[in-house]
C-alpha cells in the first residue's frame, strides 16, 4: 500500500500538492515513485517559468524509464529543489518530504479544489 497523505491534493498522473500560504509544493506521488523504481535523475525547470495548466515541467528518470512531469495547474515556478540534481533519490526515499520538486505560485488559487483528495486518489489507484 501507498503512501498517501490526507492533507495533499493529487493528480492522475501521480503529482501531489501542499498547499503553504499562497504558494503550493509539487512532488510525485509515493506510489508513482515505487513504479517508477530506483530515480537516477532529474531535469529541472527554472525558478520564474510560468507552467501552463497541465504543461510538462520535468523529466524523471529511472532504472526503467523516463517519464515526465506536469503542472497541476497554472502558475509560476518560485523555487526548485537543487538538491534533487546531486540526489535524486530523495524521490524514493522521501517523496513527501525532501523529494519535493517545485514550489509554484498559481494563477488562479482558487482552482486547487479541481484536484483529486486523497481518497479520489486511492479509488484512482485501486488502493
């Protein structure tokens, strides 16, 4: 079973997001993570792109493949985590936690109750 934290919102494509003042925090999901197996890297975008409404932002890659990541909503990037480029694998280890990817400021806040709760996600994910 998966990790999924009830004060997160989720996406079908295993994003999750923190809601922290008016900024959201955006990783992969601890199920998308164990699919995904051992991380060996990460091509992060830059602090200030502004991500469209489900807009590719990253690339996560692997033992098994590469798979990208999209912007849940629309907004723009305020932080990355450098940490990832030098240890990656605090995508594994802690999803939820230091293996955060971006921080984002969102166009429109209000549209974070399109996303899925945590238990939409785990009827998604037939857990």
């Amino acid at each position: 079973m998966s990790q999924i934290p009830e004060e997160l919102y989720y996406t079908k494509e295993h994003e999750w997001m923190r809601v922290e003042g008016d900024e959201i925090v955006i990783g992969i999901t601890d199920h998308a993570q164990d699919a995904l197996t051992d991380i060996v890297y990460i091509e992060l975008p830059g602090e200030g792109d502004v991500l469209e409404d489900m807009g590719e932002f990253a690339i996560v890659e692997s033992v098994k493949s590469a798979s990208p990541i999209f912007a849940p909503l629309a907004g723009t990037v305020t932080a990355v985590n450098e940490a990832l480029e030098d240890t990656p694998e605090l995508m594994n280890s802690d999803p939820y936690g230091e293996g955060w990817i971006v921080r984002m400021k969102l166009d429109a806040p209000e549209a974070i109750s399109s996303l899925m709760s945590a238990a939409d996600y785990k009827a998604e994910i037939g857990e």
